[in-house]
C-alpha cells in the first residue's frame, strides 16, 4: 500500500542499460510502452497589498531525459511580465526569467505542458559490487564518471555527516552488486523514516529529517543523497511529477496531486538511475522529471523576489493525467 501524497506545497521536483549519453543511459522509443501525459502547474500568490516589482525564475519547462520527451509547453503568467526570457541553468534545466514592473495585488504562473514518456528497462544487477564501484569513482576513469563528481559535494540541504554512513551500518555490504545495494538502501529509507506530511519544510536539512526519523518526499530524497555523498556517491535531487489518477487495479503513488521529489544516483558504467525512497521503487513510467539538481535550491519551480506586497497567500494546484490511455483516465467530476 503507498503512503498518501509526499510533496509539500511548493515544492519546486528508464533505464535502458546502454550508456551512451553524458547525463546517463540512452532509451529507445522503439518496442516499448509509451504515454503521454498532460501536466498542469498552476502556483498563484496573492499579497496583502500591492506589490510594486518582482523578478522571477522559473523552472517549469520539462526538461529532455532518458526515456521523456517534451512535445509541447506553454506557461502563461498573469498579469503580462513587462520583461520575460528564456535560458538553460548549469545543470542543463530549461529555465526563464521575467519581471513586472507595475503595481499587481496578484500573480498567477500556470504552466501546461505534454510529455512522452517510454517504459524504462530496469537493471538488476550492474555487475561490479559496491566496493568496486567506489573506488572507479574515486578513480574517475571515465569522463561521465568526472562531470559526475560535482553531485559529491555537499549542498544547501544535503549535508556530508557521520550519522548518515551510521545510519546505513544495519544494511550496507560493500561485497554487495551496486544495484542490489542501491534497491536496499532505498527500502530500507523507505522504511526507517516515517513519512508524515507537513512535518517539515523546503528549508529542511537531511540531517535533520534523519534525526527526526520524518519527513516528506523532499526529505527522504535529501536523506537518500546525503547517505550516497558521505559514502562518496554522487547522487542528484530529481523534481518531478506522478500521475494523477492510476490505472485501474493499481494504488495512487505518494507526490501525486503535488509536485514529488526523488534521487539519481550515478552507477558506474550503467550511468543515472533514478530511485523514489517515498513509494519504495525505481522511478518508473509515470515518473515526469521536471528538472534536476544537487538539491532543492537549485530547482525551485517558481524562485523571486518582490517590492512591497505586505503578507503572501500561496495556491499551488498539480493535475497530471494520461493523454493516450483513456481507461486509466477515468472523467473527473465536478469540484
């Protein structure tokens, strides 16, 4: 049974075993079970008394990644920016800037978009153990392996500790296959940490999460991270999206209905893979990867600063449903 939903609001957040691109393993289209989905992000703030200016970034866009494909995005912010452009972050995340430069006791950002999404081949055994694949990271012998290294360091809310190597003592067998290891370390976050919605939020530390035993699905993921840095892993925070409403038969994932959050970890030669410690599985089909990063701060979906405006009342609403299969995106009744 999966927990309930596991981002909080606004929480701004494939395998085919060939690897052949830098940001990790290429997966065909071909042969494989492929959806579309429909996303809507609508983020509204509304203040207590005019705001005079903002500047904005946003990251909104899905990006391209093994096994996704974006076939259209539209993001319409109310009232009309006076200045509005578009770029790419360091990580390779579609972002974009505007500014409003005119009185406005609102602001609404609402980003529709479509994405395909291909049936990810998982691997189960990566055929080097933990120890090897330490010390092949230590060794950067290959060049995906070096850009790699910059998801070793610790960032604005992953930390490098003790505790968190303490941590996975109970569980961690560097005789281990790597993936093996990987899918234990997942169950076992899975389990040590309770998930409990609102008892935490996006300034949260993962060492802190860990010491409380709670948190939500930024939480655990920044958990999952900190354990793999510390033991000399790089790992990257994933935002993203999971469907709305699930095929008939199956249960309703945790982060749906919200923005959710889950881990890349970097393995060796079978580059990227991606694990979701709040539902207990590998990022599969009807995970939508929104942007990537070392952690939340680098992937906000809506960061900015205004001039006035007094208090703000933030509205965030997520709807993510099947575009092409029809049984499993059953008509939704009135609100």
């Amino acid at each position: 049974m999966h927990r309930g939903v596991g981002a909080r609001a606004p929480v701004f957040v494939l395998f085919a075993m060939v690897p052949d691109t830098p940001d990790g393993p290429k997966m065909s289209f071909e042969s494989l079970r492929i959806r579309e989905y429909q996303v809507s992000h609508r983020t509204r703030y509304r203040y207590s008394f005019a705001a005079s200016l903002c500047h904005n970034q946003l990251h909104l866009r899905p990006r391209e990644a093994p096994g996704q494909r974006l076939l259209h995005a539209a993001i319409k912010i109310d009232p009309e920016p006076d200045y509005r452009a578009s770029g790419v972050d360091s990580f390779g995340n579609p972002i974009e800037f505007f500014s409003i430069e005119r009185a406005h006791g609102e602001m609404t950002v609402h980003s529709n978009c479509c994405i395909e999404r291909a049936q990810p081949t998982h691997q189960w055994y990566a055929g080097l153990t933990t120890a090897e694949w330490i010390r092949s990271i230590k060794q950067a012998a290959s060049e995906d392996t070096l850009r790699a290294q910059e998801f070793l360091c610790p960032s604005s809310y992953c930390a490098i500790h003790p505790e968190f190597a303490e941590f996975l003592k109970p569980i961690w067998d560097p005789h281990l296959d790597s993936l093996q290891m990987l899918d234990a370390v997942n169950r076992y976050i899975y389990e040590s940490i309770r998930y409990q919605p609102q008892s935490t939020d996006v300034t949260t530390s993962s060492l802190s999460a860990l010491r409380n035993r709670q948190g939500v699905c930024q939480d655990l993921a920044n958990i999952f991270i900190s354990c793999m840095r510390t033991l000399g892993i790089p790992a990257r925070y994933v935002s993203g999206y999971l469907i709305t409403v699930p095929a008939p038969g199956q249960d309703k994932l945790v982060g749906a209905d919200a923005s959710h959050a889950w881990v890349s970890v970097h393995v060796g030669p079978w580059g990227w893979i991606d694990w979701d410690p709040t539902n207990n599985m590998r990022a599969d089909l009807d995970h939508i990867t929104l942007a990537w990063g070392r952690d939340y701060a680098d992937v906000p979906p809506v960061l900015g600063v205004y001039v006035g405006g007094g208090d703000t009342a933030l509205e965030v609403a997520v709807d993510v449903v099947l575009a092409n299969e029809r049984l499993a995106n059953p008509t939704k009744g009135p609100d």
